[in-house]
C-alpha cells in the first residue's frame, strides 16, 4: 500500500488509477498539440491561400431558338432532353405563304428580264429610225437647194421653195427628237447587259430574299446541344422573335462562384481552382482558373437595386460573381447541369495576375453558320429564268451570277 498526503496509507489501484488517468491526459494533450500543430502548419502553407465559397453555381449558354419568318407549325423534331446537332431541324413550319412568294418573284424575274431586253431592242430601232431621219433630212435639204436655184431663174414657185423649206425644217426637228429619243433610250440600258441591268439585278435580289425566306420555314439546332424549355405546340402560329425552345451545349460550361467582397482582395486572373459538385461529392474533383471578376456586386445589377440611404440601414456584405473555367477533359468525363451547385476553393499562391482585364478581346467567341441563308438554288434559279427570257444570253451559253 501507497501512503497518503496525510500519513494514512493509500490503496494500490488507486494510486493505479491516477497513474492512468494522468498518462491519459498527457496523451490527450499531446493529441490536441499535435491537432493544433499540424492546423498551424495548414493554415501557414495552405489555408491562408485558399478562398473558398459555396455560394457557386454552374452556368452556360441557353441558346433561344426562334423562327425568322412567320408561320405555322406543322412538324416538332426535336423535345427536350434531346441530343440535337448542329443544323438539324427543330421546328418546321408550312411553307405556303412562302413558296407563293417565291414563284411571285421568279414571274416578276421573268417580266423583267423581257421588258429591259425590250429597252434594248428599243435602242437599235430608234438608232435605225435616227438614220432614216438623217436620209429625210439629205433629201429636204437637195430639194431645197434645186428650188433655191431654180427660183432664181423663175423656174418654180415661191410657193413650191417655201414648201421646200418649210419640209427641210421639218426633217431638222425630227432627227432633233428622234437623237433625244435615242440618247433617252440609251441612257437605261448604258454600261450593262440584261443579265445585268438594274431592273434585273432588283428583280433576282427579291428572289432571293423570297428563296431565303422559303427556305426559312425549317428552323434548324444553332448549336450541338441539348433540347430545354420547350414552349411551342403543332399548329402553333408563330412570327420572328417568338421563344419556341432552348439549346443548351454541355461542353461550354463555366462557375459563377459569389464571393464575398472580403475575399477578392487576393484574387488574380489565371489563378487556379479545385470545385466540387453536389452531382458527384467529394469523389470528384474539377480543376479550373479564374477568367474574370465581375464588374459589380450582384444586387447592383437587381431590377430594383436596394435604396440604402435610409435611417434603418444595416450592414450587409455583398458578393461579387467570379468567373471560373472548367477542363473540358474533366467536364466530359463528369457531365454537369446548369444550375448545379459547386464549392469552390481558388488558391492564391500566385498574386502577381491582374485583378480586372487590361487588353479587349478582338476573336469571336461564339459563331453558328446556320442562319446564314444559302443562295447557291437561288442563283441558279436565277440562271435558268434568264436563259429561258433571253435569247442572247442563252445563245452566250454562260453568266456571270
């Protein structure tokens, strides 16, 4: 037996015990020192570099698709959820009103190519009629000299020399209008052919604008992407402008993560950044860098921005969205959503970026080729109605459209 404090023994498993139980605490606060050590040293080398926020959200393009002419809906090809690619149809709508148009604007074609080959027709039979006048006119003036001698002599009349005259006078004057008349009909037709001239090139621009404007009535896919938000139903009358679905391309995706305006004062351009989603958890790990900082906190770009001039104003701290890419290799492997939850954490070692972009971007970001109306059937359509309305060009062989 172990002997106590005050002379009285003390049992051994006590004196156990205590041994026990200090040896426990010793550990427990070797554990907290080695706990606490080892934050000090994450937060020395890692911590204090890392701003983090949960406020971020995955964000894309929602392409609207709309029509470019009016219509009604006759076919749906696409629904939402749907894998569609570019150029494919959405959306067809009846081609009526169109197709009318378009053989409109091939008689107008038809008309005009027939009357302007007319002004030229018109040119060498007033340069014909300008040589007939120009032999009236040698004529009346012969006639008027003969009697001009022959009255010196009494030979005729003065009534005849006075007719003489008064033919030759008349002959000047209509060679004068027929000349003007010529130079008039000269004027619409000079420096052009009829496949060029400017009725006729006025004329094939409405037809083409009728040709695109048929072929319109198919609403094709702007982009390879997945179908949303589809609003539009058959039988549907439809004009330019009107939301009829929406494209969202997966593989452009980028975060909008909301920091709080205490944490961007060591935030770069280009730093790097892990995040996580919801979708996956921890599991997965997406790697991105900062693209850009928002020009302003998100309540200042509100519909109705907060009035804060006011006697009952509290404190409250803003947030401004961070642009953050994602690998497109990680983005594939992983699909995201728009609207997904991600945390975020940007490590900002490297402080020696730019805060805000100092060079403007001079490329295109985003394009798509399918609005642009293809003209290739129109022109030869074009061709076609020429060769059969004009017989020089179709003895040409060729045009130049």
């Amino acid at each position: 037996m172990s002997e106590r404090a005050d002379g009285n023994p003390q049992p051994a498993s006590a004196a156990a015990g205590n041994g026990r139980r200090r040896r426990l605490l010793l550990r427990l606060a070797a554990v907290f020192i080695l706990l606490a050590a080892g934050y000090a040293a994450y937060w020395l080398l890692i911590g204090q570099y890392a701003e983090t926020t949960d406020d971020a959200y995955v964000s894309g393009n929602v392409i609207g698709v709309s029509p470019q002419v009016a219509g009604t809906v006759v076919a749906i090809d696409a629904d939402a959820t749907d894998l569609v690619r570019r150029g494919q149809p959405l959306v067809e709508l009846d081609d009526t009103d169109t197709r009318i148009a378009l053989r409109q604007a091939e008689a107008n074609l038809a008309q005009t190519v027939r009357e302007v080959r007319q002004m030229f027709d018109n040119v060498a039979r007033l340069r014909a009629v300008v040589t007939l006048r120009e032999a009236d006119l040698a004529r009346a003036r012969d006639d008027l000299a003969r009697r001009r001698t022959l009255i010196a002599a009494d030979a005729v009349s003065r009534e005849d020399y006075e007719h003489a005259s008064t033919a030759y006078q008349a002959a000047q004057a209509a060679l004068r209008v027929s000349r003007q008349e010529l130079k008039a009909a000269r004027a619409l037709v000079a420096g052009s052919t009829v496949e060029h001239h400017p009725l006729v090139e006025e004329a094939e621009a409405r037809l083409r604008q009728a040709y695109v404007a048929w072929r319109r009535h198919v609403v094709p896919a702007p982009v390879t992407g997945y179908v949303a938000k589809r609003g539009v139903q058959l039988g549907e009358r439809v004009a330019p402008g009107m939301f009829l679905m929406a494209v969202v391309p997966l593989d452009e995706l980028w975060v909008n993560a909301n920091f709080k305006e205490n944490q961007l004062s060591d935030i770069r351009l280009g730093q790097p950044v892990t995040m996580t989603s919801d979708l996956y958890g921890n599991s997965v790990t997406y790697r991105g860098r900062v693209l850009g900082i928002g020009a302003g906190t998100g309540s200042a770009f509100e519909l109705l921005p907060p009035q804060n001039a006011s006697g009952n104003w509290i404190k409250i701290i803003q947030r401004v969205p961070v642009r953050i890419s994602i690998r497109p290799k990680e983005l594939s492997g992983h699909p995201l959503r728009v609207g997904l939850s991600m945390r975020v954490s940007v490590d900002t070692h490297n402080r020696s970026g730019k805060v805000l972009a100092r060079t403007s971007t001079d490329q295109v970001l985003y394009h798509t080729p399918v609005y642009t109306g293809s003209t290739a059937g129109a022109a030869a359509l074009i061709r076609r109605i020429i060769l059969a309305n004009d017989p020089a060009a179709r003895a040409a062989g060729t045009l130049l459209h």
